[in-house]
C-alpha cells in the first residue's frame, strides 16, 4: 500500500478491511477483499491461478511461511530444475511427504543414492516398469527387476541371490544356480530342492549320494520302467536286480570279450543256466582230477549228443557197472 498526501497510520477501515491511500490521493480508500481478521489477513475474491502472476493472490518475490499451509486446488510448480540429490529440484521438502492418493512421475522416483538407492521407472528400451540401483546408469541390461503386470523379470549384471531372513538359500551366477540348503530327502516331495512336475536337463547330471526312483512301472523293454537311458550305463560298484532281467542285444560271441554281455570277471549264478546256443569255455587249463580244468562240475553232467575228447581221460568213479 502506497500512502498519499495526508499522513497517519493506514490501517483497518469499515468492517475490518483494509484501508490504504492511492498515489497522489488525499481519500482513504478500503478493499473488500483484503480483511484485518481477529488471528490473521483474509484476501478474499475468488479468482484461480493459471500462472505465477493470476489468482486471488500472488507475490512477484518469494513467500515464507513459518506455519502450516492448506491449498484446496491444485498446486502447479513451473521451475524446470531437475533433481539430482533430495535437495535439488523444483519442488524441495525438508521433512517427509504425505500423500493420500497415487503419485505419477514423468521420468523416475529414487530413494537415496548410489549404492544404498533404488530408482523406479520406465525401462530403456522395453515397455516395462523397472527399479534400477542408483549405482549405475540406467540400460536395457542392468535393471534389478521389470514388469508389464503379466510376467516378472529378476535381472543381475553379476550375481543373483535369494535371501530368506537375510540368510542366502539360492544364488543364480553366470554359470550356476545353487541351492544352499542343507535339507535331506527322503522321498520325492522332501530334500533342498523339490519338483511337483517332471524335470529335463540337458547336461550331465551328478549326484553325491545314495538315489532312488519310487517309480513301480514294470520294464517289459529297454525303453520302458523306472529308469530308463537311451545310452550306455557305466556303473561302478555293484549291481543288484531284484526281478528277472534281460539284454535285448542279439549280438554274437565268438571270444570271451564279445556278445550281449561281457563279464571281465567271474561269475557266480546261484541257479541253473541255459544257454541256446553252442557254448565255448577259452581256458585252457589241464585237468588233472575230477576238480580241476577248464570246466569242473560239482555234481554229474547228462549229455544229449555226443562227447568228442581230444586227451586221454580219467573216470575216478570205483562204482561197479550192473548189467
């Protein structure tokens, strides 16, 4: 307010509002919509602000309000200044923010920084939300983790680890995916890692204990049973096979080391044997007793054909022939 030509102190005039003197103007003037209220000023006049200098009120300088303050419209602030930290930026607020309904930003919102920061935006090159560290540069490869709603991605530069109460019980590297749990199975449905479905790998498979398929299904084929492999199988230590078992392979044996199964050692069967074709015994060790040679019997021999023998022979039994 500017006085005028008289002099004196301007102050509230009828009903509380504000007087003043125009300039060059000896009348004292009063403003309805400026009002002297018992705790305050009231500008009144209902006029919106479309820019810094339209409204009800506005201040060519800066404002500082040492209390609260209540907008019930909309609040525009028009400073372009970008933010880089918590203080930087067109809009800086000392203590923490409230806010009742959603929150939309054009380009990202980040809590903190470097290292100890999380940036939440749109990802570079994909229609997806994103969170990055605010340790790096945002790109198309070094997200922490993207979602269009439907499909989740989870994404590391280095090493991926899932935690459980701060404790590491999965890290995903380059190479690798460990489980770090130390659970023993003791079925199908128990152990670190459990599959409800069936799993395929195609890579070699090592297991460092003892293993078992609670499959029953019967083998009638070499692709049909609990286990099958369409390879060889290398096997160790010993075998055990409590049914009976067969070897599809027709293939011939002309020596001790072919046909469709090669023992390099012994073998003891507990049972009789039957064999369909003709069979021949390589060793050629000397028979110089009914318990020794290439071929001894514990009990007697019954032959169907006849019994070619190139060496002098040697029938210990003492029983007298009754004819």
């Amino acid at each position: 307010m500017t006085s005028g030509s008289s002099s004196g102190t301007v102050n509230a005039g009828t009903a509380n509002f504000a007087a003043y003197y125009a300039t060059s103007s000896s009348t004292l003037s009063e403003n309805a919509n400026l009002q002297f209220t018992g705790t305050g000023l009231s500008v009144g006049g209902n006029i919106d602000s479309s820019s810094t200098r339209t409204g009800s009120l506005y201040v060519s300088g800066g404002l500082g309000v040492t209390g609260n303050a209540f907008i019930g419209g909309t609040t525009t602030v028009q400073n372009s200044a970008s933010s880089v930290s918590s203080s930087t930026g067109a809009l800086v607020v000392s203590g923490g923010v409230g806010i009742g309904g959603s929150l939309f930003a054009a380009t990202s919102v980040a809590a903190n920084s470097g290292a100890n920061g999380l940036s939440l935006q749109k990802a570079v090159g994909a229609s997806l939300g994103a969170v990055y560290s605010t340790n790096v540069s945002p790109s198309v490869s070094n997200y922490s983790l993207a979602t269009d709603g439907n499909n989740l991605n989870l994404n590391s530069v280095s090493n991926l680890y899932l935690n459980i109460s701060n404790t590491v019980k999965a890290t995903l590297t380059t190479n690798n995916f460990a489980v770090n749990i130390n659970v023993a199975s003791s079925n199908s449905t128990s152990g670190a890692f459990t599959v409800s479905g069936g799993a395929g790998i195609a890579g070699s498979l090592y297991v460092g204990n003892a293993s078992r398929f609670e499959s029953s299904a019967a083998a009638i084929s070499s692709g049909t049973g609990a286990l099958t492999a369409s390879g060889g199988v290398g096997i160790g230590g010993s075998l055990y096979v409590a049914s009976a078992s067969r070897f599809e392979s027709n293939a011939a044996s002309i020596s001790s080391n072919s046909g469709a199964l090669l023992v390099t050692g012994g073998v003891g069967i507990g049972g009789s044997l039957h064999v369909a074709n003709a069979s021949r015994f390589e060793s050629n060790t000397s028979a110089i007793s009914s318990s020794t040679g290439a071929l001894t019997v514990t009990g007697g021999v019954g032959i169907g054909g006849s019994l070619y023998v190139v060496s002098p022979s040697r029938f210990e039994s003492n029983t007298a022939e009754l004819s």
